[in-house]
C-alpha cells in the first residue's frame, strides 16, 4: 500500500459519487480518504484547505490541489491512468482541467 492519499469533501455529492468510481477503475494503491478523518500531522496542511479542494498527499508529502490533485492520482493507476494523468497536466490541457474544476467546486453542492 502506498502512502499517498486523496483527500475529498464527502459532502459534495459529485466528489463522493465520481471519488468512489473512479478508484475502482484506477486500481491505485493510494487511500482515498474524506478530509474530516484524515490526521494532519506532520503536513502543512489544514481542513480548511483540504475543504476547499481536492487534495493529493504524494508519499513525499506534496499536496497537490483541485485538477493538479486529480492527474496527480491518475498517474498513480495503470499505464493508460498514468498517460490521461500526465496528458492532464501538458500546459493547455491543465488550463481546460483548471476551468471545469472551477465550475464543478462552484456548484458541487448543486451537482
């Protein structure tokens, strides 16, 4: 098991619905985990910022926030996980990803 984790707002119906599919089809070995039972020790992060966004905790310890969080984790899947991942991440991609992110934090209690 990796010491990574993800970290998502369970209260957004779109997180918990899309979190939970999501890792079935990654087969990731990263814990996936609703912030508000997460321990913070030892990050420099907070619950108000892992609220706020998606967060990836890499087995370094780097947070990664919002769409950058999500490639980050599907890069942690098999090889075509890893290639949509690392494809979310080339420069006019990651500005599309950022947008509709933007969008579904804006409304995911309406999602």
């Amino acid at each position: 098991m990796s010491d990574a984790v993800l970290l998502f707002d369970e209260e957004c119906g779109f997180c918990k619905k899309n979190v939970g599919r999501t890792a079935k089809m990654l087969h990731s070995p990263v814990s996936v985990c609703h912030y508000k039972n997460f321990d913070f020790a030892g990050l420099s992060l907070g619950k108000e910022e892992a609220s706020s966004s998606l967060v990836f905790v890499d087995e370094e310890k780097h947070c990664y926030f919002g769409s950058e969080a999500f490639a980050k984790w599907l890069q942690t899947g098999g090889f075509f996980w890893k290639a949509v991942g690392r494809i979310m991440e080339l420069s006019g991609v990651s500005l599309m990803a950022k947008g509709i992110y933007s969008l579904v934090r804006k409304f995911k209690h309406k999602i």
